[in-house]
C-alpha cells in the first residue's frame, strides 16, 4: 500500500466522517426533536423516515450524476449541501418545517455513497479494494459517533441545536480542502450514464438489493432508537443514550474494518466468500436483537448494543464489496446508488413500524421485527451466490 493509496484513503474517509456527522446529527437528536416539539414515538420515526426520503429520491440522480462527471465535482457540492441542511435543521420552528430541512439534509446526503465507491474502486488497485471500502466505511459510524456525543452533550452545556451548528462548520472546512487535495481530478472527458436497465439484468444484483431492504431497515432503525430507547426503557440519562450510540458506531467501525480485511484475505471465490460473511453478519444481528429484548440495565445495554453495532452497522462496506463482484467498475456509481436505494428503502418503512410496535406494544416488539427482518436477509442473500451475472460484464477481483 503506498502513498497513494493512503492519500486517497484518508481523503475520501475525512470526506464521510465530516458528511456523515451532518447526516446524523437527526439521529441523536430524536429526544429533544420529542421534547421540543411535542411527538409522539410515531412522529419522531416520520424525522426519520423523512430523512431517509429525501437521501433515496436524490441516490439515482447523484449516482448517474457521479458517473457522469466524476467525484471530484460531486463531492464537495454535496458537503456544502449537508452544511445548509443542517443549518435548516437547527433553525427549524416548526414540526413541519423540520420535516422539510430534513427531507433536504438528507437530499445531499445522496453524492456520499455513489462518489466514495466511485473513488475507491477508480483508483485503488484489486486486492486492496475491500480493505479500503471498510477504512472508508468507518467514516460513516465514526461521523455517526461524533454527531451523537456532540449533540448530546453540547445540549447539557448549551442547546442542542449547537451540535448542529459546530457540524456545519466542519463539513464547509472538509469540503474545501477535499476540493483542494483530492487528485483525482477533472478531466476534459466525461463518464457514460449508468446502464439501469444492464444492471435489472443483474440476477446476483437483484438478490442483493433485494436483501438491502432488510439490511437498511435493520440498521437505521438501531440507530435511529438508540438513544430514545436507552432513555425510556433502561431509564438511563439522555447523555448516557448518546454514549452507547457512539459504542455501537465504534463497534460498527470495527466490524468494517475486519469484514473488509477477511473479504481480501479469506481464500475462495470472491463472490462466495464475500456473501457468506454478509450472511454471517446479518444472521448474528439476528441474535443481536434478540438478546436487546433481555437487557435492562445499563451494563447490559453497554454489552447488547455493542455487539450490536458490530453485526448491524459492520456490514455496508461489505454489502459494496460484493456487489462489485459482479458489476463493472465504471457502473459503481449507479449500481451503489441503486444498492443505496434499497437500504434506504427499508429505513423508510421501518422507523415508523417501530415507533408504532412501541408504542402499542412495547420496544421489545419493534426489536423482533428487526431480527426477522435480518433473517429474511440473509435468505435472499443466498441467491446473491446461486445467481449467474451477465458473462459481458467486468467485475472487480
């Protein structure tokens, strides 16, 4: 690994820490949405999937977008975005009004998963590709992490809207200095436009966004609870809450980095081997959720929600790396865009059924449709290996 590929490492990772702390300061702020606005458990899930809404109407077009005319330009105008959407957020007066800057925050959020992918499989070699897709990807639990301690406990300190001001600041630093140091570059040539109709085509692709359904409802509903569940039901601090959701991002990190680490060094067929530990990860989130139902006291929560994040959050970056197995490079932003699509999918159903299941019949219910969910994951993931891809197309090794 030289130094090339830690200088577009590190880049491309700094870029989604700072737009993923952007993103996620709605996530650790559901508590004081409740209180500053009067919702119900119901209602705090509509933020959510709100959010969540506005980040999957713009994935397509940010994707295509992103083939198009490369990460270099649509990176940079996608943290600036993140950096007036959560000015809109923290200004917001109304329930209303916070519904609309957050169906806009999340809008700008789409160029982050087409333009990172696109990054990392355009200039870093295979074989060390996955091991990338997974640093990258703890951008994402990292920036989740900070957004919950900032927001959490700037609040205590002084409002917390402040949290969502400081998150402000940074993306705007981050953005210029990506545009300043990211070499890779304008150049006088632009990309084709995905191939959406090629990748319908895509049997293992269809398998698998079929299973981000699950995969997205799984864990946008973990993180988007966490905090609320932790106050409510093991009666601990708002604080606290934001502590175990900083955990289950770290964890998640953690689970990023291995997978990504094990999907290129394990012998076998990339693609086999790559699925198998996704269904490895979706089925112990399963047991994860379970033993959620069990805990509660705060150690307990400490441990389930740890392990947790490790299985729920760790497996993104090897949700990409299999789907690469069997798409060409030069499509990965419309096919991550399409792939994106569909976790963002599940988040969009699946906060509110949650909120509905707790508060009808408790959070122990909402938990076990996760686990189901997870489970159904894991065999639509089996048609992923089973599967024939296109025998035109050229996939990463």
């Amino acid at each position: 690994m030289d130094r090339s590929y830690w200088r577009t490492v590190s880049l491309v990772t700094l870029w989604q820490v700072a737009a993923s702390i952007c993103y996620y300061t709605v996530f650790a702020a559901t508590p004081f949405f409740r209180s500053s606005f009067g919702l119900s458990r119901f209602a705090v899930g509509l933020v959510v999937s709100v959010l969540t809404l506005g980040y999957a109407v713009f994935l397509l077009p940010l994707g295509s977008a992103t083939d198009r005319y490369g990460e270099y330009r649509t990176l940079p105008l996608g943290l600036l975005g993140l950096a007036v959407g959560v000015l809109l957020v923290a200004s917001a007066p109304t329930y209303g009004l916070l519904l609309v800057a957050t169906f806009m925050l999340g809008s700008a959020y789409g160029t982050a998963i087409p333009g990172t992918n696109k990054a990392i499989f355009d200039s870093i070699d295979a074989g060390q590709q996955n091991t990338a897709i997974g640093i990258k990807q703890v951008g994402v639990t990292a920036g989740s992490g900070i957004s919950a301690l900032l927001v959490t406990r700037l609040a205590g300190a002084f409002s917390w809207r402040t949290g969502f001001l400081v998150a402000s600041g940074v993306a705007l630093s981050i953005a210029v200095a990506f545009y300043l140091l990211y070499d890779g570059g304008p150049s006088d040539e632009t990309g084709k436009l995905p191939d959406f109709g090629g990748l319908a085509s895509n049997a293992p692709y269809r398998a698998l966004v079929a299973a981000g359904f699950f995969l997205g409802a799984a864990l946008f509903t973990t993180t988007g609870y966490t905090v609320l569940y932790v106050a409510e039901s093991v009666g601990a601090s708002v604080a606290f809450g934001g502590v175990v959701l900083a955990l289950v991002q770290l964890f998640g990190s953690v689970g990023r980095i291995l997978t990504g680490w094990l999907a290129d060094t394990l012998p076998g067929e990339p693609r086999v081997r790559i699925t198998a530990i996704l269904v490895a990860q979706a089925l112990s989130a399963a047991a994860c959720f379970v033993v959620v139902t069990t805990t509660a006291t705060p150690i307990a929560t400490v441990v389930s929600f740890s392990a947790l994040g490790f299985f729920v959050l760790g497996y993104t970056g090897i949700y990409y790396s299999c789907m690469a197995t069997f798409v060409e490079s030069e499509e990965m932003g419309g096919a991550t865009a399409g792939g994106q699509v569909a976790l963002t999918a599940g988040a969009l159903i699946a906060p509110p059924a949650f909120g509905f299941l707790a508060d009808a019949f408790g959070y122990d219910a909402g938990w076990l449709l996760l686990a189901g969910g997870s489970i159904l994951a894991s065999a639509l993931l089996i048609g992923v290996v089973r599967a024939d891809p296109p025998t035109n197309r050229t996939t990463a090794e």
